[in-house]
C-alpha cells in the first residue's frame, strides 16, 4: 500500500488565534507529543506538548509563543525510511504533510508509519541477519553486495548500524541456505563478525580447538 494512504486529517491543526488553555485541553485529548499550526492552509510550525504545558498565562493567544514552533515536515514523496529518520530527529510521533502547492494537507501517525514499516518484504521475508564490522576506509558497499552474491544468496536490505571510532557495523539481511559459506567469505575479506550463528564453522572449530586444548592441560 502507499505510504501517502496513511496521511490522516481527523486531527485538526491549530491557530495561533487559539488561546494557550485551548491548546493545553487539545493536548490532554489528543495522545500526540506535537500539534501542527496552521494559517490560511500554511504550515507555521508544530507546538511540542512540553512547552504548552508550561505556560501559566493561560488566557494568552499562541501567537505570544511563535517563538516555541518546531519545524519539521514532510511531502508526499518521503519515503518510509526518510519519515522513521524525522520522527526519531524530532522526538515527535506526528509529522505534519505539505502538498504541492506547500498547503498543509494532513499528518502522519508514527504507529501507522511503524506497522507499514512491519509489514513490508524487507521486515516480514525469511531471512538471515549477519551484523559484519571492519574499518570504515576499507567498507564498500559493492563488495558486501558481491560477497553475498557470489555466495548464491540474495541481499535483501543493508544499513550501517553502528559507527566507533573508525570502524563502522553493517547489518545486512541476507536470504540463503549457507548463511556459513557466507561468514566465511566475509572473514577471507577481512570483516569482523559479529553477530552468532548456530552454524558457524569457524567458531565451532575454535570451541573444540579450546576444548581439546583444556583437556590437555588437565592430564
């Protein structure tokens, strides 16, 4: 389904117009962390719910406060990646939508991006997760691709899920049935692993190098 199906206007945006005790009650009924203002179908900026709550003049228009607008937003062209990245950036489980004419046209729900989310081929496919590590100057992309490729397996997603200092973690998803022969490859090239696998050979033979080799020294 397209993400633009998940735009919702059940929530009606503020004015600036509107006293601060209108916006504090619209807060205690709506369970969201920011309310969008709107002028003449024009986004200003959207409230955060913890800086109305702090206002004791309750009598005073928002206008006194454009000062306290947050400004973020989105078109209809995001996708579900680039919408996850503004939640998170702006602590907020709403995102308000412009048109493209700029006009406010809705706003998107985080439960509702998070389930398109979980339910997409990326998240829902039977795959393995193989968490690889190596020196971010040595990292390319093309050669994780080909690693994986020539393995007979099919890279269904990629991300670089960590970063210290000057090593970087990539978190790959992986469809195979020899997700070792894989590991393996990856070790040849010099990638850290990570993550454990049941059916790891390499680490398999370490356990049992070690067993031997503590058995031995208990004789």
């Amino acid at each position: 389904m397209n993400i633009n199906d998940y735009i919702l206007k059940e929530i009606k945006a503020i004015s600036l117009n509107n006293t601060v005790k209108s916006a504090q009650k619209l807060f205690k009924n709506y369970p969201i962390t920011h309310f969008p203002a709107v002028e003449n179908n024009k986004l200003l900026g959207s409230f955060a719910e913890d800086d109305i709550q702090t206002i004791e003049h309750k009598e005073d228009k928002l206008e006194e406060y454009a000062h306290l607008l947050n400004s973020f937003f989105t078109d209809e062209k995001a996708s579900v990646l680039e919408l996850l990245k503004i939640f998170a950036d702006n602590d907020t489980n709403i995102i308000p939508v412009l048109g493209k004419n700029k006009n406010y046209i809705g706003y998107y729900d985080l439960c509702d991006v998070l389930d398109v989310f979980s339910t997409s081929p990326f998240m829902l496919e039977e795959s393995e997760t193989l968490v690889i590590e190596k020196l971010e100057v040595d990292y390319s992309m093309g050669e994780v691709s080909q690693i994986v490729e020539a393995n007979g397996a099919k890279l269904l997603g990629v991300y670089i899920s960590k970063k210290d200092n000057d090593f970087i973690q990539v978190t790959l998803k992986i469809v195979t049935n020899e997700v070792n022969e894989i590991i393996q490859t990856f070790r040849r090239y010099d990638y850290k692993i990570v993550s454990n696998h049941e059916n790891d050979i390499y680490l398999e033979d370490l356990k049992n190098r070690s067993d031997y080799l503590q058995k031995y020294l208990e004789m």
